[in-house]
C-alpha cells in the first residue's frame, strides 16, 4: 500500500466529508482517543497556554510497556473550559496559572 | 477495437507464528482465529503473528510470549501449564496491506493523523494519538482498506523485562495484526511447538 494518488484523494475525501466536531466525536468516543485537556486562555488576545497533563502521564502513554496494562488512577479536575466560560472568575493577568484562585 | 484493462494484483505472503494456550488449539484449527481487541499500544485491533523483520527468529519469540503470558500477575500463577505455537501462511494483496516496517506506510499513517490534527484544530481540540486506535479508525471509517498491518514493535520476552517493567525503545520484534483472519489465513494452520510453561513469575 502506498500513498498514491488514488489513495490520497480516498483519505482527503473522507476528511473534507467530516465535520470537525464530528471527527472528534468519533475519535474520542468510538476510538477512545483521550483528549489533550489544555486551557487556552484568551484575553483580548493570546496570554497563555497551560498544559494539565503531567510530564509523566505522558512519557507513560507514550512508551508505556506492552504486554501489561496499567491502570493508573486518574483524579478528576473540573474541566478547565467551563471555568474559562465563567464570566465570575476574574483572571489576573500577571499570574501565569490563571486559575489558581 | 476492444480495450482490455488488465489488473495486476500482487499478493505479499509470509509466515507467521502465533503463542497461546494449548487449550485454545483444538477450537483455533477447526474454527480459524478470532480477533482481539483493544490493543492500543501495538497494530490495533486483531489476530496477531509474530513475524520474520527485524528478528531472526518469529517462532521463538511466539515461544517465549506464550510462555510469559501464561503468568497472572493478579493471581500470581500461571493460567495455563502447555503453551502452544501455531504457524499460518498469511496472503494479503497489497493494496490492503498497511506495512509499517517500511516508509510507504508510515506516510499513510503520519498523511491520517496530520489531516486529523489539522481538522480538530479548527475547533480547538487536541487529542493524544496512539498507533493502535489510528489503524482502528482508519480501517473501521474505511478511510483505507487494511486487512493486514505489520509493524516493528518492543516486547518484553525475558522475564527481568516483565518483573522490572523494563521498556526499551528500540524495537525487537516484528508483528502483524490479520482482522480478517477468514481471508487470509484460512484454515491454513499448523501446531509447530507445543510444551511445558518452564517459568513463574514470582
């Protein structure tokens, strides 16, 4: 098998088909693809971008070995979008963790 | 005048050696294989085979993965005591073969996951990908037609590995995922070895 152009135009069909939101619908739910849980925070324009996956659980996704699986506990956090579309949360914007508070 | 278009279709073949329980034997040559799933980490769902790459010897490590994955590391015993290695000759034409030992695959999987990557990024998502699910989703939305994927992967064969979940990263093993065990392996199957579970995990 090999990226021709036949093949090409299948696979750019497919994603020109496909709406964005259902893609990852798809992704996530069918496939269990995990989503990046990342805050992107907007004021006015771009201040920070914070990620809230530890190093850790990466590396483990990434290279986790393959015979056994891991279970590793997972502690769930309010998800960080519905803090951001909280207009009663004030964000300092000096601070570079704007939901400490 | 008559045009005739003709066809060529090549058909890649090669040999492969799947570990397991000797209980499962009898059902397996009678019945054919069975696939399994959720094996995000390797070739995604599917019949797996160790197969001749980047190891010289695919019966072997058959061996030595029926042999560790007969250990219960819940239970701490063995969950069978007779493991056994079965051989098939795998056909796949190669219009449906995903080889991910050579740069014609990878490109295939690398062009999805990018055109994934571009798309949810239009709505602001991100998403971790994993080798196992993209072949998944790739095969089962029909985005491409897999019957059989081969990958180069690491497992953990020695016991010291498994205890010490030690991981490297360079590859030792050369498998492939068959999802239509049906069309391509058939009923095409041969008991090679057969024994005694020698090790237990303790």
């Amino acid at each position: 098998m090999k990226l021709d152009k036949d093949l090409k135009d299948r696979i750019d069909k497919y994603f020109e088909i496909v709406s964005a939101i259902d893609l990852y619908n798809i992704l996530t739910q069918k496939y269990k693809f995990k989503s990046i849980n990342e805050a992107t925070v907007t004021y006015g324009l771009y201040l920070s971008e914070e990620r809230t996956d530890s190093s850790f659980l990466c590396d483990v996704e990434s290279y986790t070995y393959l015979d056994i699986k891991q279970e590793l506990e997972v502690v769930k956090v309010k998800n960080v979008e519905d803090s951001v579309m909280n207009t009663h949360i004030m964000h300092d914007n000096e601070c570079s963790i704007p939901f400490a508070a | 005048m008559h045009v005739f278009l003709i066809f060529i279709y090549m058909i890649v073949k090669f040999d492969g050696f799947h570990g397991t329980d000797n209980d499962n034997v009898d059902s397996i040559l009678q019945d054919g294989f069975k696939i399994s799933s959720g094996d995000k980490d390797w070739l995604g769902d599917g019949c797996y085979f160790f197969v001749e790459g980047i190891n010289k010897n695919p019966c072997e490590q058959a061996v030595q993965w029926a042999i560790l994955n007969a250990w219960d590391k819940i239970n701490r015993k063995n969950k069978y005591v007779t493991y056994a290695v079965l051989h098939s000759n795998i056909t796949v034409d190669d219009s449906k073969f995903l080889d991910l030992t050579n740069a014609d695959g990878v490109e295939i999987l690398d062009y999805i996951q990018k055109l994934c990557r571009e798309k949810l990024a239009t709505i602001g998502k991100r998403i971790h990908f994993i080798d196992g699910y993209l072949i998944n989703f790739a095969r089962t939305e029909k985005i491409i037609d897999i019957e059989v994927t081969k990958g180069n992967v690491y497992i953990k064969l020695n016991i010291e590995d498994r205890i010490h979940n030690l991981s490297r990263r360079i590859n030792n093993c050369t498998i492939c995922s068959v999802y239509l065990p049906s069309n391509n392996i058939g009923k095409n199957i041969k008991l090679v070895k057969k024994g005694n579970v020698e090790y237990e995990i303790g």
